[in-house]
C-alpha cells in the first residue's frame, strides 16, 4: 500500500459500508486477542486504526465503565460506520492519524491495533511515536484476525520473509521503537503479537 494517507482513505472509504458483512465471523477473534492483552478495570486504551470499531465492545468490556476507551482512524467512511452499528457508544471516535494524536505523553495503558503495520507511512517511526503515548510497561497488540498465510492467499499473493509481520523482521522492528515482544501467534486463524512498553 503507498504512503499516502489520501490513498489510504480512498482504499478504506470505498469498502467502508460493507466492511463488517466482508468477515462477518471476526468477532470472536477480536475479543480473544483483546482478552489477551491483560487489560484492567480502569486503563487507558487506544485502538489504532479502529476501522469500524470491531473491538471497541471488547476493549470497554475489559476496562470497564473507569477506563477509557479511544478509537481512532484516518477514514471518515469507516468511523461513519462505527457510529450506524452503535459501537461508538463502547468508547470515543476520533478522526486522526495514529502518528499525530492528541495525547499527552505516557497517557495510555494500550494500544490495539488491528491490521495497522501495514498501512503505517514509517512502521519504524510510527512505532515509536505510539510508543510515547504509552507508560513504561504498558501493552501493544498488533492483531489481524488470520494469519500471515492465510492473508497473502486470500490477497493472491505468496507469504514473504521481508513481511513486516514476520517474526524476523518485527522483534527488531518494536525493540529499535522502544517495545519488547512478549509473544507472538501467526496461526492461519489469527496473528497476535504482544509487546510491552520498555523504559
């Protein structure tokens, strides 16, 4: 995908209305992986790239009425659709490039991001920045609901070693943005990596 954030919207834009009934079935892989993610009663959480809002539910459920909840995307198509499914009503929508957030810095407990890396201008820098929105010791989740595999065959690609998501590429890739990779999961049915906030 280029660069580009204008590309980037008109890619999403477009399939924002029927986004949801695409992967109808995502649900419950979006709550596990949530699950996953040790969030408590009370935190601060970001989901990056929220997209329709697919884990917002998930992410209030964990923190509870306390925490707070923030979706944040760049398309306006999809936050429209957060909002026509109610989702909105499990945390707040904000229309905003994940690299350039209006939060103070170690503000935030987590940060979820589904299908994110991809999409990132500068995976390296963007990393880091998220990374200084969040304290010392607080989580990452970078989530697709399938796998490496499975997501290059349905795009009719092969699955490649320079992939960012490849295990090789990413444990350094989050070490140099100030995170450690705690876990990492890349099953046809999911891709879960899990890393904490270092320093």
């Amino acid at each position: 995908m280029a660069h580009d954030h204008t590309h980037v919207r008109e890619f999403f834009g477009v399939r924002a209305a029927d986004w949801d009934a695409r992967f109808p079935d995502d649900g419950p892989a979006y709550a596990a992986a949530v699950a996953e993610m040790g969030l408590r009663p009370g935190d601060r959480v970001l989901d990056a790239g929220c997209g329709t809002g697919r884990a917002l539910s998930a992410l209030r459920a964990a923190v509870g009425t306390r925490g707070t909840v923030l979706g944040v995307d760049l398309t306006p198509e999809m936050l429209a659709a957060a909002v026509r499914s109610g989702r909105d009503a499990a945390g707040v929508l904000l229309l905003a490039d994940v690299a350039r957030l209006p939060l103070r810095r170690h503000s935030l407990d987590a940060v979820f991001a589904a299908g994110l890396i991809a999409h990132l201008p500068d995976p390296a820098t963007n990393l880091r920045q998220l990374a200084g929105f969040v304290r010392p010791g607080g989580r990452l989740a970078l989530f697709h609901p399938v796998g490496r595999a499975a997501l290059a065959a349905r795009q009719g690609r092969r699955i490649s070693p320079d992939d960012l998501r490849a295990e090789g590429m990413l444990r350094p890739l989050l070490a140099g943005a100030g995170w450690r990779l705690l876990s990492y999961v890349d099953e046809d049915d999911r891709f879960l990596a899990l890393a904490v906030r270092e320093g």
